[in-house]
C-alpha cells in the first residue's frame, strides 16, 4: 500500500481529522488509500504553535493510519484564503514551498500503531494482513 512520511505534528493534525489538505511542492495522479506514517523529524514551530490541538506525546517512526487520497489542488491565493477560513492555526503559512494540497478523507486511525522507517516520496509498506 502508498504511504506518505509526514513530520510531527502534522500527521497527528490529519489523524485527528483537523488537517485535511497535505501540503507539498509536487504533485501526485495517484488517487486512493493511503498510509500515513509520523516521521521522526518534528516542526518545532508548528509543535509550539498547535499545542492546543494534539496530545502530550506524539508518535514517531509509525504508521497511524489510513486516509483516501482524493484530490491533488494547485493551491492559488483563492484556495489559500479558503484554508485561513477553515483554520488560521492550521492553514498558515509555512517556510515550504507549497504548491499542491493534498486532499485527505475517510480518517481511520489504528489501535495499534505501525513501527516503520520512512522513505521519501510516495513509498510501499506491505501491510500483510495488518489493515
């Protein structure tokens, strides 16, 4: 199955069902599911500045869980503002080039966390009956 890395604490945010557009400098035909996996690289900014929305204790170096992947949106300033709209914390700009919003639904968190090392890019884990 695709697996997409993303830093703490932003594949917390899209587990949790806050954050549902990925935000990268490329874009993607694939449609479908998708693993997400918590890298083990953490945005120390965004970590102080969402507090409010995540745990204590974040996951790091596994898979959370399973999204569809429906949508790859050129972001342009109208797109953008939507974002702000939805959530200012969230959507704000970040030091990242970021072109393309990936669109997330369709959240199913596991109980049990994958252990898992990430790759960049799309990349395949073999779930082996673990879905």
């Amino acid at each position: 199955m695709k697996v997409l890395t993303i830093k703490q604490p932003w594949a917390t945010l899209i587990m949790q069902k806050d954050k549902e557009y990925e935000f990268r400098s490329w874009k993607t035909q694939y449609r479908g599911d998708l693993l997400i996996h918590a890298g083990k690289g953490i945005d120390k900014e965004a970590l102080n500045r969402l507090k409010k929305y995540l745990p204590k204790e974040l996951p790091l170096g596994k898979i959370l869980g399973k999204v569809k992947l429906v949508d790859c949106i050129k972001c342009d300033k109208e797109f953008r503002d939507m974002c702000q709209r939805k959530n200012k914390d969230i959507y704000s700009k970040s030091i990242f080039k970021e072109e393309y919003a990936w669109q997330l639904e369709d959240v199913e968190v596991f109980e049990e966390p994958i252990e898992a090392k990430g790759k960049l890019s799309l990349w395949e884990f073999d779930m082996g009956g673990n879905s």
